[in-house]
C-alpha cells in the first residue's frame, strides 16, 4: 500500500496519467524498479551486487 502511494505522488509531480488498478505487488519483493530502461537495469545490477538474496520487481508501463 506505501508503494503505491509513493508511487502515485511520483505520478502527480511529473504529471503523468496512472491507469488503475496498479498491479499488486508481492510480499517478498524487497526492492521495486519503475521503468525498465538503462537506469533501472544499472540499479538492479547493484543491487543484486550488493544484495545477493534481492527479490527485485520491475514496474513498466507504456503510453502511446
């Protein structure tokens, strides 16, 4: 729930239209990505770098 409230306040101040329902995101994810560009993929290899045990999960979403 925490994340999906930060991530729409992120959505409000780049003013960006959010589509609901989120998806729902599982328990065991420790870390989350919005995006999966370049960005995301350099923090994921960090993280994974210096989390061997991550569960990480990335949110995309595409407009056209």
């Amino acid at each position: 729930m925490v994340l999906h409230i930060i991530f729409f306040f992120i959505c409000m101040l780049l003013n960006v239209h959010v589509p609901l329902p989120l998806p729902d995101v599982p328990e065991h994810v420790t870390y989350i990505l919005v995006g999966a560009g370049t960005a995301s993929f350099a923090a994921y290899r960090a993280i994974r770098k210096a989390d061997k045990s991550a569960k990480v999960q990335y949110l995309n979403f595409t407009y056209r």
